[in-house]
C-alpha cells in the first residue's frame, strides 16, 4: 500500500527551497501571472515561506524527523 504523502515534510520541503530561492534577492516586485501563486508577489510568497519557517521554529512538528537514514550511517 502506497504511504500517504507527509503534509509537514512536503511543506518543509517548499518552504526550504522558496527560501533558499530568494536568499540574496533584494527587490521583490514582480508579481505572478500564472500557476499555484497567480495575483501574489514575490514578496508575499517569501512572506510566506519565512511565516511558516517560523512557525515551526516556535512550534515544531512531531508528525517526521529531520533525520535521514543516509545521515545515520
């Protein structure tokens, strides 16, 4: 049976990547015409991922690890 997918892993996964995506971005203006994020800005959709990075930092989840088997070998 196929393990139903995580909603903390993924988010963590989304969250990590859109930080690391405007880590030395300074003028967020450009706003998204298309797809998941359309009629936002930049600057919102960093607002938020850097939102939800803090709120697990605060709050964090015990539904998954940050520990990979790879990482334990």
């Amino acid at each position: 049976m196929k393990d139903k997918p995580n909603l903390q892993e993924i988010t963590r996964d989304w969250v990590n990547g859109v930080r690391e995506y405007y880590k030395d971005t300074g003028n967020l203006t450009q706003v998204f015409m298309r797809g998941y994020f359309a009629g936002m800005s930049e600057r919102e959709v960093k607002a938020l991922a850097d939102m939800l990075f803090d709120n697990h930092e605060r709050s964090p989840s015990d539904h998954f690890t940050n520990t990979v088997k790879d990482d334990i070998e």
